[in-house]
C-alpha cells in the first residue's frame, strides 16, 4: 500500500470512528426541551389540518422510558380538546397521525398538491372519554431514503416541497433519514485536515 492510499484508509477509518462516536453521543445524552417539542407539535398540526382544526388539539411532552425509545400517547376527553403527548417532536407528529388514521379516517401522502390526501376531518372531532392509546416504538432509529431519492427526486426539492417531506417523515415515526447535501465538502475538509492535497483527495473521489 503506498503512501497516498494509506493514508486515505487511515482517513475513511477515522472518520468513521467519528461519526460513530458523534451518532452514540447524541443518542444516549440530548433531548428536546419541552418548550420546543409543543411548539414543533402544534405548528406541525397546524400546517397539516390547519389553524381552525389545529386549535381543538393539545401538545405536552413526556418523560423517556427506560429503554430511550420513542413514546407517544393520545387522549380525547370528553367535551374537551384532543391531547397528543410524546417523548419528542417526532413522537408527538406520530401520535397526532394515528389519531387522524384510526379517529379520523384521514391520510396524508407523497401527492403533488396534496393530491393523494384524505383530510376531510370531521368537526366537531372525535370524542370518546374512554379512548386512550400508548404506543413505543421498538427501535430507536427509523431510517428512511436511499441514494437515488437524493439524486433524482430530492434535488429539485425547494423549502415548501421540504417542508411537506419533513412533516410526512415526522408522522411516519422516522428520525433517521438520509442527508447527503453538503457531504463532500465535510469531508473534503476533514481530509485536508489529516494532511491529504488536494490533488489526492481529488484522485480519491
């Protein structure tokens, strides 16, 4: 192996050992604040049904169970607003689609305009004193995308068609998805850091 190949192995292996240890951080030591998760809950349902609808809901947070996977509760009291509760904001958008899905009969999908969606929400909404679910989810990452979704679909996307994506994903329950945007230039960064020139790095890719 010459000097320029190893180098770059050096350099994949301790960027990955990076990453890694960035990934195993983040996962065992932050959360969102309460402030934010209601915030992001209610402005996320606004978005989705509207402000009028939107104001029949309630946001709160709840504590992370042991195993650190994503929680959701959903109640409808009577005569009163419906409560969408979650460990995070992802859990809360979670919680309020299986509301829409199972109360609502209501869908939300990839179409163009909105075509393709069911949001034909009953008012009042759905009320039953008894309803109560709880849900955990039994991974903690949920991936989503692949390559050919950021090279050929992706890549046209302005910030209203980002926007919807983000909004879906979150009620889908996923929180890993795939972000190649900007990718090369971290890592055109991180290698020159390691002491590769430019025309290696270029050889590399």
């Amino acid at each position: 192996m010459d000097g320029s190949a190893g180098r770059t192995a050096i350099a994949w292996f301790l960027l990955l050992t990076l990453l890694v240890g960035v990934q195993c951080t983040r996962s065992a030591g932050t959360t969102e604040s309460n402030g934010n998760v209601v915030k992001s809950g209610l402005e996320l349902i606004a978005r989705v049904v509207g402000d009028k609808i939107a104001a029949n809901f309630t946001v709160c947070q709840l504590e992370a169970d042991a195993d650190g996977n994503d929680t959701f509760e959903v109640s409808t009291p009577a005569f009163a607003k419906v409560q969408v509760c979650g460990t995070n904001g992802v859990a809360v958008a979670r919680g309020f689609y299986h509301y829409l899905r199972t109360k609502c009969n209501a869908m939300v999908t990839w179409g163009r305009h909105g075509s393709g969606n069911n949001l034909n929400i009953p008012t009042p909404l759905p009320s039953d004193p008894m309803y109560f679910v709880r849900k955990s989810s039994s991974v903690k990452w949920r991936y989503y995308m692949n390559v050919c979704t950021v090279s050929y679909s992706s890549v046209w996307w302005q910030w209203q068609r980002w926007e919807k994506e983000i909004d879906w994903m979150a009620m889908h329950g996923i929180n890993l998805p795939l972000a190649f945007t900007g990718q090369e230039y971290v890592l055109a960064a991180y290698f020159q850091k390691l002491g590769m020139t430019e025309e290696e790095i270029q050889v590399q890719s």
